[in-house]
C-alpha cells in the first residue's frame, strides 16, 4: 500500500529470569518514545494492534493520545501484551468466542 514501515526496538519480556529482560526496560521507554514520534507524524484516525510485543507501544501511546485503538488477537487465549492493553482499547476482535 505504499505505508513506510517503521520498526520499534522492542522485545518480548523472557517469563524467567535471564540477561535478556535487564535489557527490556531500556528498550520499552526508547519503543514509546518512537511509537509517540510515530503517531504524531503520521496522526492516524484508529490505531489497530494484531497483538504481540511488537503492537504494545504503539498501542499505549495511541491510548494517551486519545486515538481509538483496536486488538485483533487470533489466538483462543490472549497474550501478555493484549491482555494489559485490553483495558484501554476501544474495541476487541477475536478470531474465537
């Protein structure tokens, strides 16, 4: 569609303890930064997230922002990051009931 992709450096957080997640909190606040530069760039009218680490800041910032978000989460269980970001959404799709 000729939308230039905009990567965010961001990773999913490891469920135990490693090096890995020492680096996470570093790489979130620098994904939100950029997420928040993103969205006032281009101000879009909705913001859709298809779940995973990758949507969440985007996600978040639209949320501050006061632009309506959408989840689309294509599992029957939904994920870390869908689940903390399902309270600010304004709406909800789910691939199962």
């Amino acid at each position: 569609a000729g939308y230039k992709i905009e990567g965010l450096w961001i990773s999913g957080i490891q469920r135990r303890l490693t090096a890995k997640n020492l680096l996470f909190p570093v790489k979130l606040v620098k994904s939100l930064w950029k997420a928040r530069d993103i969205i006032k760039k281009f101000q879009p009218d909705v913001v859709i997230g298809t779940g995973g680490f990758a949507s969440g800041p985007l996600l978040q910032m639209a949320n501050r922002e006061n632009i309506p978000t959408l989840i689309q989460e294509q599992n029957s269980y939904p994920g870390i990051t869908n689940k903390l970001l399902a309270k600010g959404a304004n709406t909800i799709c789910t691939a199962y009931p």
